[in-house]
C-alpha cells in the first residue's frame, strides 16, 4: 500500500478492530472497536498500529473527533511499537485533551488542556515526531509543542484510546511520513525541471 494510509472505519457496530481489517495491530487485546462507521475505545490507555505499511521515524497520525464524552478519550499516535505499549500520543474527551507518551506501558504527561483551546467535537487532532521533537495541531494548525523527548525512535502511526465506551469516538484516521521543507523544495524543482 502507499502512504499516506487512511481508514474511515466503515464496518458493522461492535466488530473488533483486528477482525475489521487485518491492517491494523492492537498493541493489547480487544482494544478498539467501531461504532457508527467511527473507531471507540474498549479498554483503559492503549493503542493500535497501522501495519500494512512502513512508516519513515519522521512521522504523522490524525483523527477527526466525531463524538466525545467525559471520562472516554481517542486520538492518534505516532512511532508506536510493534507490541508494546509504546508510543506519543495525543487523546480528547468532552473537557479535555492530553499530549503523552507511553513507554513500555509506563505514561508521561506532555500537557493537559481544560481550557477553551482544548479540541472539541468535529476537530482533527495530530501529533506530529520529528527526530526528538513533539509537535501537536488541531485543525492542521499549531496547537501544543514542541516538546523534547529521545526515547521512542522508531515505529507506526497508529491510534490509542481510553475507557470503555461508543460515546466517545474518532474517524478519518491518516497517518504518513512528514516531508521535510528541503525534500518539498527539491521535489518541486525536480518537477518543474521535468516539465521543460
């Protein structure tokens, strides 16, 4: 397949993750489901990765918020292992949003958000790795970061989640590979070269 990768979760109420699409792997067992065409959480602070792809260790992941209720979060993540409970990450419910990291199971806040910049219901939340460096947007702008952070290098875009519940849910997942300012500069000069 070619990045970016994307799913809409189009499938029936109920149905597990792994049994909708083999292109995803939860890092625990039975931890997302869908629900009105949408992605929730079955279980407390885990994740899921995209594995029908390689992702380079510069990546990206975003979800649009389609539901949300307190006490029940989804989101994306980004370089999430192959099994572990590893990754960054970014989760909302209905008063809140929080920015982490999951490192063999063990979490990290990067920050919590309460106020009224916090990402409500129809957002698009990203968390964006970029070598050390942790950037959050929402609505494909600047929304927390950057943050600093050596310990996770590698992985898959990916998704994570917490509690139990449908009422809270994401769709429109992506995620891909950032492209960096130079490497766009130069794809463009090469194609304009190839046009001449």
């Amino acid at each position: 397949m070619a990045l970016p990768a994307t799913d809409a979760f189009t499938g029936v109420d109920g149905t597990e993750l792994t049994a909708y699409s083999a292109n995803w792997t939860q890092n625990d067992s039975a931890a997302f489901a869908i629900n009105t065409n949408a992605i929730y959480s079955t279980t407390n602070d885990h994740g899921a990765h995209w594995n029908a792809d390689a992702f380079d260790n510069d990546q990206y992941a975003q979800i649009k918020l389609v539901a949300l209720a307190e006490f029940y979060y989804i989101g994306p993540a980004a370089r999430c292992a192959a099994s572990a409970i590893t990754f960054y990450g970014i989760y909302s419910d209905l008063v809140s949003s929080y920015g982490f990291k999951f490192s063999g199971g063990v979490y990290t806040e990067l920050f919590t958000d309460s106020g009224a910049s916090r990402p409500a219901l129809n957002d698009t939340i990203r968390v964006e790795v970029s070598g050390t460096t942790i950037n959050y947007k929402k609505n494909g702008v600047a929304y927390k970061g950057p943050y600093t952070d050596e310990t996770i290098v590698s992985g898959s875009a990916g998704i994570v989640g917490y509690g139990n519940s449908a009422t809270t849910r994401g769709d429109n997942w992506e995620g891909g590979n950032l492209v960096t300012a130079a490497v766009f500069v130069f794809k463009r000069i090469m194609n304009t070269l190839l046009r001449m």
